[in-house]
C-alpha cells in the first residue's frame, strides 16, 4: 500500500517546498498589555488581592510585554491592585531593562550589595499597601523570591499569584488565537516536509537538525523544541537517550513545535516508514479514535477532566488501560497552551474547571504499547461559544497522516 508523502522527496526539495509564513503577522499591541492589567487589577480587587510580585519569564511578558529571563538576581514588577505597574531590577541592568520596557514604569534599581527584598517591602509601603497586605507571588518565581520577601517582611499575606495569572492567560484573545494559528499552521507545514524526506539509514538526529531549518524557513526563529523516535523508542513518550536510525517497518513518531511572537505551536504526527503492520494499524486507529472521542465531550461549562474521561473510557471499552496502565494511556489527555508549552488549565481526570471561551488545549492520549511502539496524535483545538474548533485538523490515516490522497 502507498504510504502518501513518506519518503518523496530529498532534504533539498523538502526544505525549498517551504517559504516564510509569518509576514503578515502583529505581535500583540500596547492596548491588549493595558485590557490584561486592568483584568488583573478586577480580579484583585473582587478577591482581595492588594499586590502581585511578577517575576522575569512569561507571567511579566504577558502583563507587561517586557521579555526577561530569570535568573539568581531579582528581577520582575509589581502590579497593585490600584495604581501603575513599577519594576524592580539590579541597577546596572536599568539600561536594557528599558529597551525592552513596553508599559511605562519607573524602574526601581538595587546594587549588588543591597537588600533587593527589602526594597520590594518599600515600594509596596509607597503604593500604599499595608505591612499586613495581602501579596500574590508569581507561581514561577523560584522558592528565594518568596523566602526573601517573606523574611523583609513577615507580615504579609502570601498567596499563589497563580489564581490572578491563570484567570488572565487561560482565556486566550483573538489576537492570541491568530498568532497560535499561525504558529500552528507553519509546524504542521513543518511535519509534511519532514515525512517526504526521510530515507532507511537516516538518523533521529538527522532529523531533528532538518525540523530546525525547516521551521527557520517558515519564519520562526527556530523549532521551540523537538523529540523525534523510531520504533521502539517511540514507546517513550518524551524520548530516549540514544539516537535511532530509521529502517522499514518502524513507527515514526515526531513531535514539535515553534514560537510566532511569543505564542507556541505544538503538533505530533506518527506514521509508519514501509508497510504498516495490521497491529500497529489497529492501535492507530484507537488512538485516532481517543482523541475524536476527547474533542467530542469538550463542551462549554462541562468540567475539564470530562475531556479525559471521555478518551479514557473510549481505550477501555477496547481493552487498554484502565486509567494510566498501558497497553493505553499512560499521562492526561492534554495541556494548556499559550505563552507556555504547558500552561493551565489541564485536561487531567478529575480537574473541575468549567471549560470556557478562549481556552486552548492539546489533544494527545497518547498510546503506548511497551516494548513495541507508541501511537501519539496530538491537535490542539480553542474553545468557542459554539464549541471546540480545531487549529489544524487531526491526522487522516496511517497510510496517508497529511490527507494528500483527498
């Protein structure tokens, strides 16, 4: 049987096959930053929240647009309840800090030899808030952040900032949409071009460097990340330590994705090089069915963790599993998706959020036969008043994963 786009093509025309999708693009502007704290200050102000400490990383990028990287040194912006955004940063980083800045602030610098915890008690004190204040602290700050502040001041009310971040960025605009369609759509370009080039004798890694330049050419600066496995490997759903070289017969599994300004794609297709076996074409199938039966119960106001029940319960009525045992699903059903690769809410059993407008999921119950291979087809797909809407449409079948023979 034809296996329709494996193996067509040389690197060279895979790559020439492919042009830069991100021309027409807009990163998100000043007045959606500015919509987002004001979402954040509601919500503060509804559930007595006078202050939140965001740390460099995602959380400050997506209120402030400023893009910093965590480090040992604090570094990272208070947002009250009431009032104007101001940072806080080593001194002698003021100067990039403001070539970066997108939301006016002061800067509020600390030398190397001061106390930067100390410093973040006062300009809380100056914005009014009061030494037995209530003060979220960004879920990603590492653990000194909170020590530090807690020790500065152990008065203070410290919560999870995580409920004022996560109520803001699980809802996704239609700005953020676009961008993650678009970041969506150049990877799964990014995924045919791989399946016309590969030959037996070719490496994972061979591969992998392929999928770099691949996305390059598309317009991303680079794959975000990349796990590439070749028959038995494929069984381990995050890879393993050695490379594999590809040979007939073998279970072709890839999963990657890249960033459209900011915004992540996150796509795994996984096909058979050669002639697939009747076993490994009835596993296909249940899992292509495991994730239609998950998109079907993927309905507004029902819980989260009914999306995982449901392509559950589809994998034990045709004898895999129960729950996590393998053969079947060994991990949830799916992540959130954004800014962050995985970021809330998570369809996982047992999770009660209410599923809503503007959340985005993977989709991948992934199946994994040990000792064989692993069957993984992920799509990820936004919520709308309607329902759920697919970024890009699920695999057709094992012998033709892109739809070409349509």
């Amino acid at each position: 049987m034809t296996t329709y786009g494996i193996g067509t093509q040389t690197p060279e025309q895979a790559l020439d096959s492919l042009s830069d999708m991100t021309t027409d693009l807009t990163p998100i502007q000043n007045d959606e930053f500015h919509a987002r704290i004001a979402k954040a200050q509601a919500y503060m102000q509804a559930n007595n929240i006078d202050a939140i400490y965001l740390n460099a990383g995602t959380n400050l990028a997506y209120f402030t647009g400023m893009r910093w990287y965590a480090s040992e040194r604090l570094v990272g912006a208070i947002l009250p309840a009431k009032g104007d955004v101001q940072y806080i940063a080593p001194f002698f980083e003021i100067g990039s800090l403001n070539d970066f800045m997108v939301i006016d602030g002061p800067i509020r610098g600390w030398q190397e030899h001061e106390n930067p915890y100390q410093l973040c008690v006062e300009v809380l004190s100056e914005m009014g808030i009061s030494k037995t204040g209530t003060l979220g602290i960004d879920e990603s700050a590492q653990f000194f952040i909170f020590d530090g502040i807690n020790k500065a001041n152990g008065d203070y009310n410290i919560v999870n900032a995580q409920c004022v971040t996560a109520h803001c960025r699980m809802h996704k605009s239609a700005n953020e949409l676009a961008l993650m369609q678009r970041a969506m759509d150049m990877t799964l370009e990014v995924h045919k071009a791989t399946a016309s080039m590969l030959y037996e004798g070719i490496t994972t890694t061979e591969v992998e460097a392929f999928i770099k330049k691949a996305h390059q050419k598309v317009g991303a600066p680079g794959n975000y990340f990349c796990i590439v496995l070749f028959g038995v490997a494929s069984s381990f759903p995050h890879g393993v330590k050695n490379p594999q070289t590809l040979k007939k017969g073998d279970v072709v599994l890839i999963d990657t994705g890249c960033k459209v300004h900011d915004y992540l794609s996150d796509i795994t297709r996984t096909y058979v090089f050669g002639e697939a076996t009747e076993r490994q074409r009835m596993f296909w199938q249940h899992e292509k069915n495991a994730q239609l039966a998950a998109f079907a119960a993927a309905k507004i106001g029902e819980p989260c963790g009914k999306v995982d029940d449901a392509a559950r319960q589809y994998l034990a009525e045709n004898g895999m599993g129960p729950e996590y045992q393998t053969p079947g699903c060994p991990h949830r059903t799916g992540h959130g998706i954004g800014l962050d690769i995985h970021e809330w809410p998570y369809l996982v059993g047992g999770n009660p959020t209410p599923l809503a407008t503007g959340m985005c999921f993977s989709n991948e119950p992934m199946i994994v036969v040990p000792d064989e291979f692993g069957i993984r087809l992920e799509d990820h797909f936004y919520m709308t008043d309607e329902g759920p809407r697919w970024f890009t449409e699920p695999a057709h079948s094992i012998d033709d994963p892109f739809g070409l023979a349509k």
